[in-house]
C-alpha cells in the first residue's frame, strides 16, 4: 500500500520505467524470432508485477479523492485509518502531531495497519482526522456463519 506522497511519486516513476522496459523487452524479443508463446512466458510474470503496481497507483488515487471501501465487522479497519490520512492530505507527521506522539509510532502503526490498537486509540485517531466511523449492525444467517 502506498502511504504517503513520495511513494506514491517512486511507484509512478517506477511504472514509467517498466512500461518502457516492458515494451522493448517484448520488441528485442520478437526481433531475435522467439516465438510468441515463449515471450508471453517471458512477459506475464513482469505483466503480473507490473499491474499491481498499477493497482497501487489507482488505489492512492482513488483515496485522494475520499473514495473508501467498505468495512465488514471492523476488517480493514487499519487501512481505512491509513487511507482517511492520505484522503485528508495530512502527512504521518501532522497527524503524530495531532496525536501528541512521535511520528515514528505513526508510521509503525500504519505498517502494521493499526493491528492490535484499541477502541480508544481508534477513536483518538479519528478525531484527530475529523472523521466519524458509523456502524450498520446486519442480522446474517447463522448457517452462513
């Protein structure tokens, strides 16, 4: 996941870079007569590498746009805190500020996507962003359980 501005920026440069290196990859390899079934073998583990980089890319973007997924039963809970960070432009640093901790704890806590923080730190955090979670409790089966 990219967190902040300067990845975001080293994962657009680095797509630029590969889609190039993709590209003439596949020329030199066509021009020294491999068959097409050989440099698709070749090309699909670069491809595969390089979409999800490019899933990457759309999925920072889309959250500097304030679009969020949903959550189910709190899961993703952490990478949503992450992504609401990013959708308000703040820095890790502003929002340690925010928090009165070190930024280093900031980003400790997001590469371990909030894991194991609790209901009272959350809430702090949201604050912090000024954003409000609400919950939707649903009544499911308990056969699909």
């Amino acid at each position: 996941m990219i967190r902040n501005e300067s990845e975001y920026r080293e994962a657009v440069e680095r797509l630029t870079a590969e889609n190039q290196r993709m590209q003439e990859l596949g020329e030199r390899l066509q021009g020294e007569g491999m068959p097409a079934a050989a440099i698709k073998n070749v090309m699909d583990p670069i491809r595969s590498f390089h979409l999800q980089l490019q899933e990457e890319v759309e999925s920072y973007e889309r959250l500097k746009r304030g679009q969020f997924e949903e959550l189910t039963n709190l899961r993703g809970l952490g990478h949503l805190l992450v992504s609401l960070r990013i959708s308000r432009g703040m820095t890790q640093r502003e929002l340690a500020g925010r928090l009165g901790v070190h930024e280093s704890q900031v980003s400790r806590d997001e590469r371990n996507e909030y894991h194991g923080v609790s209901v009272e730190r959350v809430t702090k955090i949201l604050e912090a962003l000024g954003a409000e979670l609400r919950t939707k409790v649903e009544s499911v089966s308990m056969e699909a359980a």
